[in-house]
C-alpha cells in the first residue's frame, strides 16, 4: 500500500539540492514533491524507518530530520 509521508530536515542535513538528490535517488520512493523550504513530500510503499535508514546511508549522519 502506498502511504504519503513529509520529510523535514534542517541545514546540516543538506541543502535543498542535495536532499532532493538523496531521495531522488532512492528506488522506493515512488514519487516526491518539493513545496515548502526544508520540507520535501514523499511516496512509497516502505515504512518511515525504512526511509529514515536509507536517508542516513546517504547523507551520513549529520543534521537532524523527520519522516512523518
């Protein structure tokens, strides 16, 4: 089942560009959206922990952010 999910991060995550790359670049996230500053809208069929792992194996941990 696909569940909708916000994504919300602050600067020493990454920037915009580089977190929209991050999650662009994960095949599970069926679609996403950006509309708000540090907040990116999410797609897939994956839990929120799933999600929150495969970010952190991306971006390294630094910064802080939340899959809602």
């Amino acid at each position: 089942m696909k569940r909708s999910y916000l994504l919300v991060y602050n600067e020493e995550f990454g920037s915009r560009d580089v977190v929209r790359d991050a999650v662009d670049g994960i095949a599970d996230i069926t679609n996403w959206r950006v509309e708000l500053p540090a907040t990116i809208y999410l797609i897939s069929e994956k839990s929120a922990d799933w999600i929150a792992s495969r970010l952190r194996e991306k971006l390294g941990d630094k910064g802080r952010f939340v899959v809602l």
